[in-house]
C-alpha cells in the first residue's frame, strides 16, 4: 500500500510510546484476550481459526496462534488484523495508542485521500476544453455613430 505515504511515525518514537501499552492497543483493537484460558480465537482474517488457538503472552509481550511461525509482537498483531504494510501500522498504533502527536503529516495535507484529492483535481482540471463553438456567415455590424450634425 502506498496511500499511507503522506503520514508517517518514526519507528523508535512509536517503539518506545507502545512499550508498556500493548494491552492497549489489543483492547482498542476489540480483541477480547482477557477471556482466554488462555487462547481465543484467531482474529486474523487470514486464519480461519476452528479451535481457539491464539493468545496473547503478557509476561513475553508476544502473540502465539497455529497460524504464526516464532510469535508476533504488537506490530505483526496490528498489520495481522487490518491487514497493514509496516508504515501503516505505525500509523495506526499510534492512533490506537492514542497518541495522534507521534505522526507526522507531509505534504500540508491531512490524509492520504486529500492528497490524492488534490493531484488528481490538478490532472483533470485542462482535460475538459472543448471545441470553440463559432457562429459562421453572419457578419452584423452594428451602426453605433450618431447622425452626422451638419
Ligand atoms: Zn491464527
């Protein structure tokens, strides 16, 4: 994804903001971990999880599921569940975390689909000239002087 470009979050800011947090952002992320005994199921969209078998690990501060190969720190959850690019999830930590002062906007605009909104209007603005619509053959010419006083 490259619609994220215009906001970005330094990654040892949002690293140090996030560290202590993470249950934080599970919880605003809707993902019920405290049920567990200890594993839910799956909130990835890309694991179709028939038996309970993700948890998270508060001691390690990383998720284990079927699905993931090593453990995923708070990073890889996010990117998991919405299905982000690494820039993203910064971004989106940030917000959940939040902690909208960590991002950063280029550009002078506010979102990703302003930006685009204002290329694209830019592009397109001189497309639409059309072919000048001229009147042929009649050649009025208006007497506009005043009789001539003798
Ligand atoms: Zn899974």
């Amino acid at each position: 994804m490259s619609g994220g470009a215009q906001r970005y979050v330094p990654t040892n800011a949002i690293k140090s903001a996030v560290a202590g947090h993470e249950i934080h952002v599970l919880d605003a992320l809707g993902i019920s971990w405290r049920i567990g005994r200890p594993h839910i199921h799956c909130p990835y969209p890309t694991h179709t999880d028939e038996h309970a078998s993700w948890r998270w690990d508060e001691r390690r501060v990383r998720a284990f599921c079927s699905c993931i190969t090593g453990a995923h720190d708070i990073f890889n959850v996010v990117a998991a569940v919405e299905r982000l690019d690494f820039s993203a999830t910064k971004v989106r930590v940030a917000e959940l975390l939040g902690r909208p002062d960590l991002i950063i906007h280029t550009m002078g605009v506010h979102s990703p689909q302003e930006a685009h909104a204002r290329v694209h209007a830019r592009r397109t603005v001189l497309k639409g000239s059309g072919v000048l619509d001229r009147k042929q053959g009649q050649s009025v010419q208006a007497c506009t002087r005043e009789p001539a006083v003798p």
